[in-house]
C-alpha cells in the first residue's frame, strides 16, 4: 500500500510562484508514474501533469509553460513547480499513483 501526502499549498498573489510536494511512503514510486490532478470549486478534476518512471513528463494544455514536474528518488518526492500563477490556477491540487490518491493540498490565488 502507498500513502501520499501533499504539502505546499497555501494563498499567494496572482504572478506569485508555489512549489507542492508530493511525498510517498509504504513503497517506492520511483518505478512509475505520478500524476498530479486538480479540482476547482463546482469544477471536475483535471488532468494537470504527469512524469513518468524513466523522468518523460507530459502537461494539460492550459498548462502554457509555467508547470514543471519532477521527481526526487531518494526522498520519494515528485514536486509540482508552478509560476506565474493565474487566479484560475484556484484548486485544490492531488497526485496519483497507481490507484492511490493523496488528500490534496489547497492552492488559492489572488488578484
């Protein structure tokens, strides 16, 4: 069983950067994908990023360029870099892997 806890959320102003954590415990991820989905308030979840076993990364459209997704072995971490945040950025954010999904971590931007 794998136990995925995200972090890194939290309240920022439009143009603003976050860094989430996704942090796996119970056995490695590192042999297979992570994804990274998001919710916004009266929305479904979407497809934000994914990085696969071998580091291949692949982005939602909307995306634009100002996500990057990468993942650190040793710790068992795949991390979510996303700049210049818009307000419609506001979700709460989850990642996956497997069948396993964390609780997600809350990310609200202003303008």
């Amino acid at each position: 069983q794998v136990q995925l806890v995200e972090s890194g959320g939290g309240l920022v102003q439009a143009g603003d950067s976050l860094r989430l954590s996704c942090k796996a415990s119970g056995r490695s991820v590192s042999s297979e994908g992570v994804t990274w989905y998001r919710q916004a308030p009266g929305k479904e979840r979407v497809f934000v990023a994914v990085i696969g076993h071998r580091g291949t990364t692949l982005y939602g459209d909307y995306v634009q360029g100002r996500l990057n997704i990468s993942r650190e072995n040793a710790t068992n971490t795949v991390y979510l870099q996303m700049n210049n945040l818009k307000s419609k950025d506001t979700a709460i954010y989850y990642c996956t892997h497997n069948i396993y999904w964390g609780q997600g971590t809350q990310v609200t931007v202003s303008s």
